[in-house]
C-alpha cells in the first residue's frame, strides 16, 4: 500500500498539469515532476524550465490525551521549486512561444492553479503560504512556492495494559482514589 503522501503529490500534479499546458497542447510547458531521488544529479534539460514537487513534512497534535484510534488533522507542508530560463515574459506577445514561460507566469499559474481548491481524500483546501526567489544561476531563475494540504490520518494510540482481574491486581496495588471536596460516604 503506498503512503498518503504519494497520493497527494500524484494529486497535486495532476492539478498543475492543465494549469501549466497550452491549450490544444499535450504536455505541460515545462519539466512537471516530482522531485527525483538524487536532487544534487538533477540537470535542467527543458528549454523553457521546471516545476518539481516535494514533501517537506508534517505538524502532529499532541496525543497525550487522545482515545485509540484517533483519526488526527494535520497539514502536510509540500515545496514546489521552480527553475526557469526567463524571468519574465510581459514584452513578448501571446503568439510568441516564450508567451507565459518566465517565472512570474510560472509561480501565477502555481499559485491560482492551487490556493483553496480541494483534493480528493483530504480534510479540506489546499493554502498557499508563500513564495521566495532563491537565485539566479547559469541562466536559470530559482523560485520556491510552499503550500499545506490539510489530511487526515488513523492515529493507533498504544492501549493500557490490561485487563486485569481480582485474581492479578498487581497493577492495581499503588492506586489510590482521591474524592473531590466536600464529598461524603
């Protein structure tokens, strides 16, 4: 069975593709993929640029107090890197094929594409938290998007030991009952 998370970035991919496909087109205008599993051997290749997709972890509640089994909410936190060859692209015309290629049309595209819309199997919409410019190096301009998809997952608690008998009270032995004040037998 794969993880949750595979689930939601095939999901969030498949979101982004329209979003970043020329209509009567059959692939995106760039690179969209996750993230590969040696990042440091990645290469650019794509003339335009790239949208690579990454899980960057979890918030978990506390479950001290939590009865098993829990279904628990909690935001995943997913990274989209953008890498493309233009910053921007306002000075070419609709017609040009470098028209919606810079990292301005890229992160806009993103960010439409995904901020409060739903995907299938998750507690509710998708947020945007923020984009940073990252750098610019051998012609290519870096940006970072971060986003959380709120899920829901089946937490197991550990249970008490048990059960106990009056045959074994051993873990009974140091128990005392204490009685709210101003309680009388």
């Amino acid at each position: 069975m794969a993880a949750q998370i595979y689930y939601v970035e095939d999901a969030l991919l498949a979101r982004l593709r329209p979003a970043l496909t020329r209509e009567g087109q059959a692939h995106p205008i760039v690179e969209l993929r996750s993230w590969p599993g040696k990042p440091e051997e990645y290469k650019l290749l794509h003339r335009v640029g790239a949208v690579l997709l990454m899980y960057r972890g979890g918030k978990f509640p506390e479950l001290a107090h939590v009865v098993r089994p829990a279904l628990i909410e909690w935001p995943a936190e997913f990274e989209l890197g953008f890498m493309a060859r233009n910053l921007r692209t306002h000075q070419t015309d609709d017609a040009s094929p470098d028209a919606g290629t810079g990292a301005y049309d890229l992160l806009e595209a993103c960010r439409v594409a995904l901020q409060g819309h739903d995907l299938p199997e998750t507690a509710g919409p998708i947020s945007v938290r923020s984009e940073t410019y990252t750098g610019h190096r051998e012609g290519v301009w870096g940006y970072s998007m971060r986003l959380t998809v709120p899920l829901i997952s089946v937490f197991d608690v550990p249970a008490v030991p048990g059960p106990f008998t009056a045959g074994d009270p051993s873990p009974l032995v140091d128990l005392q009952l204490q009685h709210p004040a101003g309680y009388s037998t």
